[in-house]
C-alpha cells in the first residue's frame, strides 16, 4: 500500500536532524511491507492530492520570516487535514506557525494559523537542553530542546505530556507541546522519532487506520533503540 508523507519546507524548517523524523517513518513503514512516497511541499508547492502523514521541523527565526506568508495560504489545506483526521509531526518552528502567533524576541509578529491554540513569545535566554516529557498516549519522549520562544497553550488545548526533564513549552508551567486531533505540536529535535519509535509508530498507525486499513503494526526489536533510550533516561539536561 502506498502512503503518502508530506515533509513541509524541508529547505528553511530543518535544524537540528528533524529530517531524521522523516527517514524513520520511512523505514519503519517498509518495515512493515508499505510503500511510502515522500512528497516535499515548500514555498509556493501545492500539497498533492492525497495527504496521509505531514512532518514539519524547527528552524530560525529569519527562516519562519521566510514561510510565513506561504504558511497563510496553505492554512485552510491543514485545517481541512486535521479535521480529516491526518496526522502530523510539528517540530518547534513549525509547531509555533501551526499556534496562533509568534512574536520573536526581536519583536517581529510572525502570525499562525491556529491548528494549535497556542501562543508564543520569544525570550532573552534560550531553552537549550536534553528533555524527557511523560505522555499518555506515546509513553517518556526523549528528545532536545533549543528555543527562545515560550509557549502558552489556550484554555482547551490539550498538551502533548508534562515535562520530566526540561523546559517544554515555556519552562514555567510544565507542559510540553501541544495535540489537536491527530496533530502533533512539539519542541522536541533529536531527532524525535529514532529514539521514540512509539511515536513513530502510533503516526503510522493513525495513517492506516484513516485509510481504513488494519493498524496494529508488529513491534519490533530494537536493542539500539534500548539502550539509546536507557542512555537518555540518565542524560542531564
Ligand atoms: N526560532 C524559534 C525559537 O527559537 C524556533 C527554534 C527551533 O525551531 N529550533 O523559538
């Protein structure tokens, strides 16, 4: 079965090894006998016709200057995609354009589109470390944070998890990013998904069973992935 992944501004949105999201989900899809087709949709590209997973990174502030405009016109797309139930992957400067807006701590307005309810202002002092956030859904996700944009969530938006370790959203109130739907809000780079393959996996899952397909993917043994995962349980921040 073919499944179509989505990598949004693979040019500007790309710091620190988010394309790692998107290898992992590609192998761990051939993995389990599926046949994934990446499509890569940047400034000015139409989304193609069929949409199954979308992925997006972080990047700087210059570079989400850059997007902005485009991420305006392709709003009602990705609203359309989260109503379809169409999961998604946002990672930090992504993650802020899908909130309601982003004042960077130069003081420039980058507005969002209001996916997640969510605001963020930028600070004076980077959050730069190792995090662990407890999630419901996906279990402890480890991953690496570096922002100086705080996150406030709206009255009804529910975060990805608490913070275990870390800054999350805004090193304040404990919450770590942000779940609308299917879609997926967070500050965590890593990259994310090669050391959390539940996440990997429930984004898989989540495609399938929107297409109507059986979902229950097969686990797999990963020893590496343990032990990266020990490791990262014991890393300070
Ligand atoms: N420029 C944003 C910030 O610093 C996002 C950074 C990122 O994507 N890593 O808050």
């Amino acid at each position: 079965m073919t499944l179509h992944l989505v990598h949004l501004y693979p040019d500007e949105m790309n710091t620190y090894g988010d394309r790692g999201n998107r290898l992992t989900l590609l192998q761990r899809a051939r993995w389990r006998g599926l046949d994934p087709v990446v499509h890569f949709v940047g400034i000015g590209d139409d989304f193609p016709e069929e949409t199954d997973l979308v992925l997006g990174g972080g990047g700087q502030d210059s570079a989400q200057a850059d997007i902005q405009a485009d991420v305006l016109r392709k709003g009602d797309r990705l609203h359309q995609l989260v109503r379809d139930g169409v999961p998604m992957l946002m990672v930090c400067g992504t993650y802020q354009l899908l909130g309601r807006r982003f004042r960077t701590h130069e003081g420039e307005e980058i507005a969002g589109i209001g996916v997640f309810d969510v605001e963020t202002i930028g600070g004076d002092r980077r959050l730069i470390g190792n995090a662990a956030v407890q999630t419901e859904a996906f279990g402890t996700l480890y991953g690496f944070e570096n922002h100086s944009g705080r996150t406030r969530l709206g009255a009804d938006q529910q975060p990805l998890g608490r913070v275990l370790r870390g800054n999350g959203n805004n090193g304040e109130d404990g919450t770590e990013g942000a779940r609308t739907g299917n879609a997926i809000g967070t500050y965590l780079h890593g990259p994310l998904l090669p050391a959390n393959p539940v996440l990997a996996d429930a984004l898989l899952s989540l495609a399938l069973a929107r297409r109507g397909e059986p979902a229950q993917l097969e686990p797999i043994d990963e020893p590496l992935v343990e032990r990266s995962r020990a490791e990262a349980a014991t890393r300070a921040y």
